[in-house]
C-alpha cells in the first residue's frame, strides 16, 4: 500500500526523466557544409560541380534585410543543374524549387492583379458614392418640387370649387333677376 501511494506521487518525475534521457540519445543530423566557392580568376573556365550550382541557387533564394531574393537567377542556376547534371542527386530538389519558384511568380502576378483589381473597384466605389449623393440630392429636389405641385394642385382644387360655387350663386342671381 505504502509503495503505491510513493509510486502515484512520483511517477510523473520518473516519465519526466525517462523523456530526458531519451532525448539525450538521440542526435541531430549534421547541417550540411557550405559549398567550396568557384575560382572566379582561374585561368581555364571549368564547369562548377552540381553541388556548387544547387547552393548558389539557394543563395539566390536567400532572403536577408539587405536584399530580396533574386527567383530569376535562382531559376536560372536550378535549370543550368538540370541541364548540366541531368543524372545529379540535387535533380529532384531543383526541380521542387523550380515549381516553387513558379508557384510565387504566379502568386505575386495573381496578387498584383488582385491589386489591380481593388483599386478599380475603390475607384468604382468612389464614383457610385458620388453618383448616389447626385442621386440623393436629385430625389430630395424632385420631393420639394412634388411637394410644391401638391400644394398648388390642391390650391387650383379649391380654386375650382370656389369658382363653381360662384358659378351657381350667380346663375341663382340670374334666375332671382329674370
């Protein structure tokens, strides 16, 4: 009884160091090394390894604050591995970044006429505002002027009545004088 209560209170220390210990085992993979750099002033041109060309296309892609990734020479340096090194283990990679490189291109072309898109509909927007405050205003004059013609529709009604009012008081006054 004794020892189950001990173990209930300090299992979740055993687990914990279990897990500690575990992890200890295990290890990371080794980051892979930086590609040799390409003599630039060597006196034969010589054609770099597919190694060399999938990390300068990478380095392309590399989006830092001083500049923006550059996907037309990343492109260009994928294409010339496959190309170069038809047989090449980075073959499938290149590949990967090239439609991924495609994949933004369409994105950013999808997002500028999205862009596009908007502002026209703003300006749309902008010009149906003014276009409903013409309306508005046209509608409140058309009011006052129905108003006025009401009034003066009812004015000429009570002008009739008046009139033939005094239409039959004076055809009474023609028979009272006959």
């Amino acid at each position: 009884m004794l020892s189950w209560k001990i173990w209930k209170k300090r299992h979740k220390y055993l687990i914990l160091i279990f897990l500690v210990l575990l992890g200890a085992c295990s290890s990371l993979p080794t980051p892979p090394s930086t590609p040799p750099r390409a003599n630039d002033r060597s006196w034969f041109k010589w054609s770099p390894a597919d190694e060399v060309i999938f990390y300068q296309g990478i380095s392309y892609l590399d989006d830092n604050k001083e500049k923006a990734a550059d996907y037309v020479k990343a492109k260009e340096a994928f294409n010339q591995l496959l190309k170069t090194y038809p047989k090449s283990k980075w073959r499938g990679l290149s590949e990967t970044f090239i439609h991924l490189i495609d994949m933004e291109q369409l994105y950013e072309e999808q997002c500028r006429a999205d862009l596009q898109l908007i502002e026209k509909v703003k300006g749309d927007n902008v010009q149906l505002l003014k276009e409903n405050d013409e309306a508005k205003k046209d509608n409140r004059r058309l009011l006052e002027e129905s108003a006025k013609l009401i009034q003066e529709n009812e004015q000429l009604n009570k002008d009739i009545q008046l009139l033939k009012s005094l239409e039959v008081q004076l055809e009474k006054r023609e028979k009272m004088l006959r």
